[in-house]
C-alpha cells in the first residue's frame, strides 16, 4: 500500500506499507501501540498464539522491515436470532442461530493513525468477508467495537447497530459489495 498522504499544513509523507496479509513470522509486532493498552496487550501477546491456534485469523499491513503498521483479526461466529436484526433474520430459520464472520479487534500503530491505514484494514476484511460468504454460509460481518470511536468509523462503511448492542454492529453480506469503494 504506497500512498501519499498529508494532514492539514504539513508536508506529504508516502506511506510505504505492504498489503494486507496474514501476520507471518517475518512480521515484528513488539514495537506496536495503538495507544490503547487492551488492544496493545492482546497483540503482543496472544495474536501470533490465537493466529496458529485457529482461535482468529490475524491480518497485518507492515512497513518494509516487517514491523507491523496495523492489524485486524477475523473468527467465526453466530448471532442467536432472537437477538439479531430483522434484516439479519430475513430468509432464515428461526430455529438456529444467524452465522457470521466477527472483526474481532482492529487496531492501527500510533505513528500511522489518521492516514487511512485502519480504513485499507477495514476495506480488507470487508472483502475477505466477501470472498468467505461465496463458500461458506455467512449472513453478516459482526464488529465487536471496543469504543465508540470505532463504532463511529465503522457506521461510516454502512454498518449498523445490533438491536440492544451498542457496541456491535453488523454489515449484510449481500450489501457488503455496495460499500466497497
């Protein structure tokens, strides 16, 4: 991902970051901080576990020495649907529960933040979610967002709340490929 970007009267800076991929072994994730010590705390410690142990895959943009810029994680899920939207429910049993591919955490480095690197990230796994729902059933991505400040973000992609979740919100597969920019 080569892009330049500025901010406001400072000089434009050309971010040199590779595409999205999945956290591998090349990729340094010790120097990371998103300034969120939740979020900085599971990736230092448990992203390359719960990546090998198939709890979540992780996926990670990075500079060209490998230390990672930004990262997000994908797992399976399902939402009881008595719980879910009526948009989520459309078509399907009320006999089981609505399945689902869940942004589990997103997060992007301090030195990246407000350059369009968490918007590449969301864009990503928006497509992944595409791709996955052409071979597996999937009704819906579901982010679990840890602050309003990505519940906000995320609203701005078309997603919406989950009815009496304020925190969770939900993008229909079949109108994902309409928020694709």
């Amino acid at each position: 991902m080569r892009r330049e970007v500025s901010s406001g009267n400072k000089p434009s800076r050309v971010l040199n970051l590779s595409p999205v991929e999945p956290l591998g072994p090349h990729h340094n994730i010790s120097g990371f901080t998103c300034g969120k010590h939740d979020l900085d705390y599971w990736f230092a410690k448990y992203a390359r576990t719960s990546n090998e142990a198939g709890g979540g895959r992780v996926f990670v943009t990075a500079e060209p020495d490998g230390q990672v810029a930004g990262f997000y994680a994908l797992a399976t899920g399902a939402v009881d649907f008595a719980k879910s939207s009526p948009q989520m429910q459309a078509d399907l049993s009320a006999n089981f529960p609505v399945s689902t591919i869940k942004l589990t955490r997103m997060a992007v480095d301090r030195r990246f933040q407000k350059q369009e690197v968490g918007r590449s990230l969301l864009i990503d796994a928006i497509s992944r979610t595409l791709r996955l729902s052409r071979d597996a059933g999937v009704k819906a991505l579901v982010v679990d967002a840890l602050d309003d400040e990505l519940r906000g973000f995320c609203k701005h992609f078309g997603f919406r709340d989950l009815p009496g979740e304020r925190l969770t919100l939900f993008h229909l597969v079949q109108d994902i490929a309409a928020s694709l920019p």
